[in-house]
C-alpha cells in the first residue's frame, strides 16, 4: 500500500535572488564585484549567481550585457554601474 508509504522528497534548486547576466567578460565581472560590494553596503549577504548561459539572458528581454537582475527584474542592462548607485537600486526594489 503506498497510502502510508515514505513520501518523495525532490530536491527544488533554489535561485539566486540577485543575477548577473554576462558572458564573463571585465565588465560583467566588475558589475558582480560592484553588486557584492553594495550588498555588503547594505549589509546584505546573499548570493550573487552568474549567468552565462545566452538563452537565459535573453529570457530577461536583455540584448547587451552586463546586466543586473533582482527577483528577476532587470535593474541595468548594458553598462556597469557604481557600488553605490546599485545599492541605491537594490534599496528601492528590497523595501
């Protein structure tokens, strides 16, 4: 009877809240050291997942790299920003 059985359990991968989407060039890695940095402003710690895979970026309706996403809304595509301005950001879409 698998009524009363061990039930499954599935691992469920968790995503990143914050992305970087890029193909790992200078500047996209400047863009995941300037979002660490402004996480850490913010007294944040979470982790910052990297995304290279060209199929998923353009998912995000992203066209030019770097580009930053939290909770899967893009928040600067195309250019590397600031500690500071991304922790701005960051403050906005977490409150």
């Amino acid at each position: 009877m698998g009524l009363f059985g061990k039930k499954k359990t599935e691992k469920v991968e968790v995503s990143s809240l914050v992305k970087i989407l890029g193909s790992g060039c200078a500047k996209c890695n400047t863009l995941e050291d300037n979002t660490v940095e402004a996480l850490k402003m913010l007294g944040k710690e979470m982790p910052v997942e990297h995304v290279t895979d060209f199929s998923k970026i353009a998912a995000y309706g992203v066209m030019t790299t770097p580009a930053l996403v939290y909770d899967q809304k893009v928040l600067i595509a195309g250019r590397v920003a600031k500690a500071e301005e991304i922790a701005e950001l960051l403050k906005e879409v977490m409150a």
